[in-house]
C-alpha cells in the first residue's frame, strides 16, 4: 500500500541462509533488536520487520486513523512479500515468537513456496478462543484483576471487552483512548505476573508506542487475527504439512497455554513441539531453543562468504 513505509533490517551474512524474524504483539516492533543475536551471523542474514503502523514503519496506526482498516494479516503478508521480493530472497526461514508465530504460519499458508521451514515460540493462532482465555478466562487466577479490567472496558450491551477496547482505542477521543491503553496495560501486567520469575508486563518508551501497541493488539485480537472461520490456521492446518517446523512453548505459558501448539502439532506430522517445562511466555531456554531450531532446519549446508548489511526503510 504507498502510504505505508515498511522499516527493515538485516544483520550478520547477506550470502548466508536467510532468516525472517516476525515480533509480538501486534504492536510491539522490532523493539532494541535483541533477536539479531539468536543466530550465527557468519551462517544466516536474519531480516527483521517493524510490522505496518508500529516501531520504525510509517505512519504510525495511531497517526493515520483513515488507512486503519488496511492494516491486516492479509497486507502484513503483502509487506512480507515487498521485503522479501526488493532483497532479491526466493527463500527464506520464517521464525516467529507469540503473535508472530500466528503470522508466520499466515503467511507460509499463503506462500509455501518461499518457506524452507518454521521455528516458532509461544506459537499462537489468535483464534478466538485464544483470545477469549486471556482477556478473560485466564481472569479465574486473578480474578480482582479481571473485575477491572471488565469494568475499564466501558463496554456496550452485546459487546465483548475486547471490542470495547478496540473500539475505544481507535476512536476520535485521545484522551479516552490513552485511559484505554492503560486500563489493557494494568491487564496484561496482571496476566504476566501470574507466571513465576516473568516481567511485570511490556515496557513502552512513552504513552505513543503504548497507544500504537494497545490498538494494534485489539484491533487483531477483536477480528480473530483477520483469520476467521475456514480461514483459522487451525482449521488450515494439514496445509502445513511437509513443511518442517519447531514449535517451542512454556509449560507455564498462563496467557498462552500450551494446548494450541499441542493441537497444531497434532495434525502437522512434519512439526516437533519442545515444550520449556520450567518457562512461561518466551524466556531465555525458549529463544536459545529457537536458535538451535533455526540451525537445523538450515540443515549442513557449507559455510557461505562473509558480507554485512544494515537496516534499511522499504
């Protein structure tokens, strides 16, 4: 879409196996870049992407409310597709962690062709019983905290709280729509918090990214991930099949219990799940799972030559 600049980086060896790094939220961005040091950057060019309206892609959602309804699983994989086609890559690894394992298995549903295979962690389907769980099933641990969080919502008669927020959010109201975001961070903090040693919740540089993260993370989570019915990735699933895949999850995963990646893994026979008994939603064991993940699906390939790249705006 040419209102969209979709922000880009490559680190470690252009000549190397290409590797797409696919973040959280929706919303959350490339963030300080952590994710460039889970593989050898002498083997693998590992691309990573600010999805459409956060991080360093332009403009933010929060700043263009007249493009918001284009901003969708179906153009996230479009702008997978720009990036991957103005780097001259015909294949690549695509890896994921939470909402974006959701897109990567969107997106490789989309164009198996150009996948040699999936490492996933926290693997989610935004499906929507997905959603229902943690904005309010997983309130049963914390139950105080989900009274707030129902009551924050405003919501109206037939609406559920995640479409209250979502709608609240990209409202014309800035000054509701930040008491929204607050009111949807206080919630995911709680939600953390129930898993032992986690971080109290996301941290945001300022009242914009938090905004940009609240709205793009309702907006999906209020539409199924744009994925639904015969279009969930669970209904979609033996699709996958002949695909390899890793799928990586926390025991202690409570927002995002273990069953799903139980069940895609179920019907996906070229999937191996490895499940982190000791974690929750991605800790330390579950991103170096990941790097290994990466280094066998590249398989014994001879080392490429040496060359370097920097981020780029697309």
């Amino acid at each position: 879409m040419p209102h969209a600049r979709i922000y880009w980086e490559g680190s470690g060896n252009p000549a190397g196996t290409a590797v797409l790094y696919l973040h959280g939220g929706p919303g959350s961005s490339l963030g300080s870049g952590g994710y460039r040091s889970l593989h050898n950057p002498r083997l693998f060019y590992t691309i990573g992407i600010d999805q459409r309206g956060c991080g360093r892609s332009t403009p933010a959602a929060q700043d263009d409310p007249g493009h918001l309804h284009l901003n969708t699983t179906q153009t996230l994989i479009a702008d997978i597709e720009a990036v991957r086609t103005s780097l001259g890559i015909s294949r690549w690894i695509v890896t994921g962690i939470s909402w974006g394992s959701t897109l990567a298995m969107a997106y490789t549903l989309r164009h198996p062709d150009r996948v040699i295979g999936l490492a996933m962690a926290a693997v989610t389907t935004t499906s929507r019983a997905e959603v229902d769980w943690i904005t309010g099933g997983v309130g049963r641990f914390c139950p105080e905290s989900l009274a707030r969080f129902s009551r924050d919502a405003l919501a109206v008669a037939g609406e559920r709280t995640v479409e209250a927020y979502a709608r609240r959010l990209a409202g014309e109201d800035r000054t509701d729509a930040l008491a929204a975001a607050g009111a949807w961070l206080q919630w995911e903090s709680a939600v953390a918090a129930l898993e032992p040693g986690a971080p109290a919740g996301p941290r945001f540089d300022g009242e914009r990214s938090l905004v940009t993260f609240a709205l793009l993370t309702t907006r999906y989570w209020a539409q199924d991930g744009f994925l639904p019915g015969e279009a969930a990735i669970l209904a979609r699933v033996r699709e996958l099949d002949g695909i390899p895949a890793r799928l990586i999850h926390g025991r202690r995963d409570v927002g995002s219990p273990v069953g799903t990646a139980w069940e895609l893994h179920r019907h996906w026979p070229s999937s191996r799940l490895t499940v982190i008994e000791d974690e929750g939603h991605v800790g330390p064991k579950a991103l170096a799972a990941l790097g290994a993940a990466v280094e066998q699906l590249r398989g014994a390939e001879p080392a490429p030559p040496v060359g370097f790249d920097h981020g780029q705006i697309l």
